[in-house]
C-alpha cells in the first residue's frame, strides 16, 4: 500500500486532505521529458497559459482561501489576501520578465550586430513553505514557467493540499501536467528532490538552517541556479515617535500578523531608555485587544493558531529560555487550548538577558531593548546574523536617511510596519536572510540566463597580425589574403 501524507487543520485537528508521497527520480524524469516542448513555445504562448491560470484562481477564489485558512490556520480574511496575491503575481512577473530579462540588440563594428536574450535553466525544484503556501511558491513558480523552465514543487509537508490545488489550478489553465509536477512528502523528498542531478536548480523558501544545509550541498554543484529565501531577526526601532497610537498599532501588526509566521516578522523592538513607558501603554493596550480564535471566527480573529503542536511546544521552550537568561514578561506566551496550538500575543523585556540568541522565533513573541542612544538603536539593530527586514518610526527625515544607510537588511521601511512587503519590488536579505538572489519582482533574475550573441547575416573573417606571407609559386608574387 502506498504510503500517505495527511493535512490537518490546526485549529481542529479534522484531517482535510489526504495524498500518495511521491518520488523525486520520477517526477524529475517527467519534467524532464516535458521540458523541450515547452521551452520551444513563444515566451507571448507562456504568458496567455499564465493569465488564463489567474483567471481560473480567480473563478475559484473563496473555495483556495477556504482551503489556505483551514489548513494554515490563518484568519480567512487574510486567506483571501494571500489568494489576491497568488493572482496579481501573474502581470508582474510578465512586467518582470519585459524589464528584468528582455531582448536586446546593439550595434557593432562592420555591420555586426549583438543580441542579448536569455534561456530557462531547464528543470527547477521549487520547495515551498507552509506560512504562505500557495503564495510563496507561486512567486517561483510563474516566473520559472514563463523563462521557459519546467517545474517539480514540493509542498510543505504542513499544507500540502494548498500545494495540490495551486499545481491543479495550473493544470486547468493549460500548464502541460508534464512541465509541472507536484511531489508530495516531507524532509525526505525535499532532501532528495535537492539531490536530483535530473534539476537545474532548486528555488528555496523557509528556515535559515535549511537554507545553510542546501548551499554547502550546492557548493559542489556550481553548474545548478540555487535561489535561497530565508528568514529573519528584523528590528522595529521607534525613536521620537508622536502618534504613540499610530506606533503601536504599526508594532503589533509588525510583530504578530499570521500569528508572528512570517520571514518579515518584527522580532526586537528597538526603543530609548526612559522615553518608552507611554509607547509599552500604548502597545499593550493593543495586544490585549488582539483576538486569537478560529480562521472563520464571528467577529474574524486577527490571529489564528501557530502551525502545529511542535511549533507551539517549541516557542514555549524558547520563551522559557529567554526568561532563564533574564528576561522579564510583560505579556506572557501562553497557550491558550491545551488541545490546540493557539498562543497568545508576547512581549518580553530583554534588554538585560545574558546571552540572547540570535534566533528567528517564528511565532507571536515580541522582543524588547531599551537603549541609550540612536547609535545604540543602530548597533542593537544591526546585532544579528540576519538581514532580511527592519522599520523606523520617526518623523525625522535625517533620522531615516542614517538608518537606511547603516542598517544592514534587504527591506527597510519608514513608519511602515516591516512585513507586507510589495510584489512589485525586489524582496531578499543580506547575512543568513538570502543568498543575493532577491525574489518577488526579481524572480526574473534567477529563472533564465542571459546568452550574448554577435551576429552578421554573411561569414566575413580576417585576421591583421601574426601570419607568414602567402605565396602563389608560379610568379613568386606575395599575395595578401
């Protein structure tokens, strides 16, 4: 009998989605066979399969956020962002692909003319995660399609019935079932669709551990395309604020959005020493406002579940540590339904812990840092091995433009909470957040190669330096050839 991999929804426990795990080799092999054919056809034939793929998630709206919700766990009302989000990513990534990767040709010397176009990869490995898995993926996944690549996409193991109706959806549109594949299973088929010497690359999305693992794996591999996004410790540094209201509400969306599960999550608030107990009022008021409950809750919750009971033990665990290093709670992590992994919103003191690690808390705890000093706020901000996000709320231009300039991260807002980051823009880290290969509008980049080409329409050749004269024997005459 073949082995299965069943979904659950977090906020229940009922089983929703059931599937036969797959095989790497296999689905490979399928993609591979499908490739030529595909990549034969007009980038202009790739673009219309795509708008039709948008059109068909756009007829099947509420039915895919009904689905994300249930099996992530996330208030529906953001199910129905992420499902927007999956549509949109189509006319940008063909506004991506007409600016990051046209055609161009330039004049040369003798009438010469140079080209410049580029080619898919030929098979990609796209491994999604579960904090937004159709959207996340998607981001790869279209782009890839439209340079021209065929696609094997394994799901999180968490949310693998989100990733089977995205491939579905593209299989209705007109995606041959060949040029995408979808292969189900856990850490094992991801290991192994990584190892595969049947792709070309692989595009990667989820923990900074996982990301470490693949580029020493890739290291050995320099001929295959790895695109890593990863996560973050991102900074929120508020200093001189004047609507404390604003600020906090900026914070709290910042900090506990999709429950804290997400790369762009504010991790540390960053504020001055003695100048920050009217904005903690201002904060905490709000957190206790927050409502936890069910994805399709009435009044809808502005937080649902973590993903699983091993995510939730873990944050536990993490905020346990925190407090043994000395930290001290001012909004405690708790969970909330001992059956389920609901915890509620956190906020911790750790301006004097020992020790603190450096460690992506995927989840709803908020760290806070008193500092003395603006400097202070950069060098606290800058504190980390990641960089991937980071805020300033300040009305002082000056402020901001020393902040931008000297805070190490790929996304850096003003006033603007750290996540919610624009498809319509580059999205990547620095440090342990990427490895230099923003996504989102420059997706374009890594899913085809440029190819230079010097062209004329007849075989013209000469050579000016370094050959013996030529001689013709019967009237001793030099030619010059």
């Amino acid at each position: 009998m073949t082995e299965q991999l069943i979904s659950s929804e977090p906020a229940t426990g009922a089983h929703i989605w059931a599937g036969p795990i797959g095989d790497a080799g296999s689905e490979v092999a399928a993609a591979r066979a499908a490739l030529p054919e595909w990549a034969r056809h007009s980038v202009t034939f790739r673009i219309e399969t795509l708008r039709r793929f948008a059109n068909v998630v756009r007829t099947r709206e509420q039915e895919f956020a009904d689905l994300i919700a249930r099996e992530t766990g996330k208030p529906y009302w953001e199910a129905l962002t992420e499902v927007g989000a999956v549509i949109n990513k189509v006319e940008i990534s063909v506004d991506a692909a007409g600016e990051r990767t046209p055609m161009r040709r330039l004049e040369a010397a003798l009438g010469n003319k140079v080209t410049v176009r580029h080619k898919p990869h030929g098979v990609l490995g796209v491994l999604g995660p579960y904090n937004f898995p159709a959207h996340l993926p998607n981001g790869h996944i279209v782009p890839a399609l439209i340079a021209g690549n065929a696609v094997v996409f394994k799901p999180s193991e968490k949310t693998p019935a989100t990733g089977a109706m995205l491939v579905a959806c593209l299989h209705e549109a007109g995606v041959p079932e060949g040029v995408l594949r979808l292969l189900i299973g856990g850490p094992d088929q991801g290991r192994a669709l990584a190892r595969e010497d049947g792709i070309d690359g692989l595009l990667f999305t989820g923990s900074a551990r996982a990301g470490m693992s693949l580029h020493r794996q890739f290291a050995e591999t320099p001929h295959k395309i790895l695109a890593l996004e990863l996560g973050g410790n991102n900074p929120i540094v508020v200093w001189g604020a004047k609507d404390l209201p604003a600020a906090a509400t900026i914070i709290v969306q910042s900090a506990f959005l999709s429950a804290g599960q997400r790369c762009t999550a504010a991790r540390r608030l960053i504020v001055e020493d003695g100048q920050h107990e009217a904005l903690l009022t201002e904060v905490t008021k709000l957190i206790d406002r927050i409502i936890v409950d069910h994805p399709f809750a009435d009044p809808q919750p502005f937080m649902g579940p973590v993903i699983d009971d091993m995510a939730a033990e873990t944050l536990l665990d993490q905020w346990v540590g925190l407090m043994m290093k000395g930290g001290i709670p001012i909004r405690r992590l708790e969970r909330l339904n001992e059956d389920r992994p609901y915890l509620s919103p956190a906020l911790i003191d750790v301006t004097n812990a020992k020790d603190r690690p450096d460690a992506e808390l995927f989840g709803p705890v908020l760290q806070l840092i008193r500092v003395k000093d603006f400097d202070a706020a950069i060098a606290e901000a800058n504190n980390t091995k990641f960089g991937l996000a980071a805020s300033l709320l300040s009305q002082d231009p000056k402020l901001y433009d020393r902040f931008w300039n000297e805070v190490r991260a790929g996304v850096i807002n003003w006033n603007r909470p750290t996540n919610g980051a624009p498809s319509n823009a580059p999205f990547g880290g620095v440090g342990m957040s990427g490895n230099h290969r923003p996504s989102a509008y420059y997706a374009a980049d890594y899913c085809a190669y440029p190819v230079t080409s010097v062209e004329a329409q007849v075989e013209r050749g000469s050579i000016a330096q370094g050959l013996r004269p030529a001689y013709v024997p019967e009237n001793d005459r030099v030619i010059d050839r």
